[in-house]
C-alpha cells in the first residue's frame, strides 16, 4: 500500500527535477514549482487582494492612505534599528532609532514622516539582509501565493520579523491587531500597484522578470549600495 | 505581521521599478559635456517638461513618446544596451538580426517609460559628484531621488564615450540593472526559439495594446 504514494512521490520530483533541467537557472532550482505558485498567486491576487488594493487607492483620500504608509513605515524603521545592531552599523541605528522617537512623539504616533522632511533619510534594514551581512546566501528563491516573490534566507528573515512584530507589542488587543495587519497588507499592496504596472509594460515574461529584479534588489541591499561586480560583455 | 509577512517583498520590487521610470530621465546631451553634467542637464530638462507641459500631465501617450524619443533617446547607446541584454546569443546574430533587436528593444523601453511617465511630477534629484579623469571613457553617474515617506532611490547610469559624446548603456535602479534584468528574459526566448524568437517575441509585445495609466 505504500508503494503507491512513494511512486507518486517520486513521480512528481521527476517532473521537478526534469523541469528544473530544463531552464537550469541556479538561483531558482524549483522553478516549475514557483511557477506554479504564481499561477495560484494571479488569480487569487487578481480576483481579490488587488481589487481591494485599487479601492483602497480609488477612495481614500490620499492624506489617509499617506498617513497609514507612514505609520506602518514607523514599524519598519523599528526593525531596521534592530537589524542595524545585529549588523554592528551602530550609526546608522543612531540615525534610524532617532527617525522612530521624532516621528512616534512629533509625527503623531508615526502618522506623519517629519523625520524625512527634516532630511534624516529613512534607512532600510530587515532580518534577511542581516543574515545576508553575516554571509548567509541567498538560496532558492521562493513565490509565495499573495506574498509575493523571496528567497529563502529572505523568508526566513520575515517569519523572524512576524514573530519579532513591533506591533504587537503596542497593540496587545487581538482582533485590533489584527484589523491593522489587514490595513497594513492593503497599504503594501497598494504601493505596489504603480510598479505593476510598469513590469506589465516592460515584460516579456513577468515571472522571469520579477525573479531577477527581486534577486539584484536584495543582493543590493545588503551590500548597502556598493556596486555590483562587473557585467560582461558578449 | 503584514510588513512581515505580506508587504515588505512587494515593497522590495517596488522601490525600484517605480523608480527605473524617471529615471531613463537622465541622459542628455551637448557634445562637451562631462557624463554628470550631462546627466544633470537632460533630467532637468525632462523634469522641467513633465511639470509643465499640459499635454504631457493629462498623459497624452503621443507628446510623452515624443518628449522620450527627442530629449532622452539621443542619449542613450541602444545598440551597446541590446548587446549586453542580449548576452552571447549576440555574436551569433546576424547583422540585420542584431538591427532587428536594437530596434524592437527602443520601442519595448520607450513605451515602457511613456506609459510611467506622468507619475513623476514631484521627484526632486540629487545628483552625486563624479570624478573621473579627462581620459576615461567610461563613467557610472550616481542620482538619487528624494521621496517624502521612503528611502531614497538611487539610479546609477553607466556611460560610455563614444565619439565625442558619452551615451548611457544601462540604468540602475535601487541597484536593479535593466540590462541584467533583461539578460535573464532575453536569454529564456533565445533558448526557446533561437534569435529570431527573441525578435519575435519583442516584435509581439510592442504590438501589443499598452496597459491602461495607473491612477
């Protein structure tokens, strides 16, 4: 009896592996499978998450969802302070604690980015791009269904950071919270909208170009911006 | 939770992408200028444009191809961006090939930028000093825009003098490259159909209709 479901089971890595043969790109072994999670990820995106998105940005006014960007990129600024310690980059924690304490006592509970205005720029650090620093590779790269695309390492740094929220510590009261991870998701989609848009225009592939754009993105990242190695020419 | 989970890998991509459309705003040109300079000058001018320019604000697709094609295009290398795109499968194409993909990949990237064109109005640059010696003919100048409520993005633009005049061969956005991103596209269709597949397939999606203007 369990030689069918081993059967199958082999079956099925079969098909992976020849299918991973076949487009060989090192970064993403599981190819077929991704892509498959983006089929899942279209139509559910499509059918649900973006339309609400495209609401949101249709009927709220803008000081609204501007407010609700800044609040939730208040969070953000607190994981980067985080991470800038376990990075060792104790000026930039400086630059970022200090964004967070003006904008949570001066912006209103984070509700307004005074701290960008004043020109202290917003850093940009999370827990993928710290295990990155530390010389963690990237690893296959994933398509999560209405996450979005991340790898590995990078979604291992984001299940830390869920259970790291910042949030929950200032909001302790569940189903609250859990009204403002809802806005919070709508926000970020939200913000994707308008870069969407420019990939459909500029694909040919969108799953191709989505992975290569997300893979430069963070390996830029955590090489805070020094240049990449040189490209070849043909 | 929700940047934890949901939001931060949109927000990742989308930092950039957003950005990679002005940013072919920046590649100008006079003879003599020094690559930064030249840089400064066009995406002022453009910017200057797409402030003013009534036609260009109500997103008139025809005044935003023709402010690409006359300010920006000139000032790019085309051929040298396609190639690099292109990758080996370049040197094995034919001349009239190699014509074929330089053309299609322009129009793929000027409507491209038309259509995220009028979504920059309130971009303030800053420009990076650059020091390179008299004799170099190859340069990376180093923008970064200024967003209220973000980090700031950079767009780095690789230059090269050719003739007298340096022309831009890739852009890079929040460190996405657009000649690297294109090399992994580029490559899946020539592995599939050979040159004239990759030809093909850029020829197909400039025919295409363009999505509609995101609000």
């Amino acid at each position: 009896m369990t030689r069918i479901p081993l059967r199958v089971a082999t079956l099925a890595a079969g098909v992976l592996l020849s299918g991973c043969a076949a487009v060989a790109s090192k970064d993403d072994p599981f190819e077929p499978f991704n892509r498959a999670m983006y089929d899942v990820h279209q139509v559910v995106d499509g059918k649900v998450v973006k339309p609400i998105a495209q609401a949101y940005v249709d009927y709220t006014p803008k000081i609204i969802q501007r407010g609700v960007m800044n609040f939730f990129g208040n969070f953000d600024d607190v994981v980067s302070v985080f991470n800038d310690f376990l990075q060792g980059k104790l000026d930039k924690a400086g630059n970022d604690m200090g964004r967070v304490m003006i904008n949570s006592f001066f912006g209103i509970g984070g509700l307004i980015d005074i701290a960008s205005d004043a020109g202290i720029e917003k850093g940009n650090e999370d827990f993928g791009q710290t295990f990155g620093f530390w010389g963690i590779p990237q690893g296959p790269y994933v398509f999560v269904p209405v996450l979005g695309p991340t790898t590995v390492r990078d979604g291992t740094g984001l299940v830390v950071r869920a259970y790291a929220s910042p949030l929950s510590y200032v909001i302790t009261d569940v189903p609250v919270r859990n009204i403002f991870y809802a806005v919070g998701f709508v926000d970020a989609r939200a913000q994707a909208l308008q870069a969407e848009s420019f990939v459909d225009q500029a694909a040919l592939d969108r799953y191709t170009f989505i992975r290569r754009a997300y893979l430069q993105r963070r390996e830029y990242l955590v090489r805070d911006g020094q240049p990449a190695p040189e490209k070849e020419e043909p | 939770m929700r940047c934890a989970l949901s939001a931060v890998p949109l927000r990742v991509v989308r930092a950039p992408l957003v950005a990679l459309a002005l940013l072919l705003g920046a590649a100008g040109v006079h003879a003599q200028d020094a690559p930064d300079a030249l840089v400064k000058r066009v995406s002022e001018e453009v910017l200057q444009i797409v402030k003013t320019d009534p036609k260009v604000q109500a997103g008139d697709r025809d005044r935003i191809r023709d402010v690409i094609d006359s300010k920006l295009a000139p000032h790019f290398d085309f051929e040298r961006m396609t190639s690099l795109a292109v990758g080996r499968a370049w040197r094995t194409a034919t001349p009239e090939q190699q014509k074929q993909l330089t053309d299609q990949f322009r129009t793929l990237l000027s409507r491209t930028y038309s259509n995220a064109f009028v979504q920059y109005r309130d971009q303030q640059i800053v420009y990076k000093p650059l020091r390179i010696d008299a004799a170099a003919s190859e340069a990376t100048v180093r923008t970064e825009i200024v967003r209220s409520g973000g980090a700031p993005v950079q767009i780095d633009y690789s230059m090269a003098k050719k003739g007298s005049e340096w022309k831009a061969y890739d852009v890079i956005v929040g460190g996405v490259s657009l000649v690297t991103n294109y090399r992994d596209e580029f490559g899946q269709q020539v592995q599939a159909g050979g040159v004239d597949g990759l030809v093909k397939a850029l020829t197909a999606k400039n025919a295409g209709p363009p999505p509609p203007p995101v609000k």
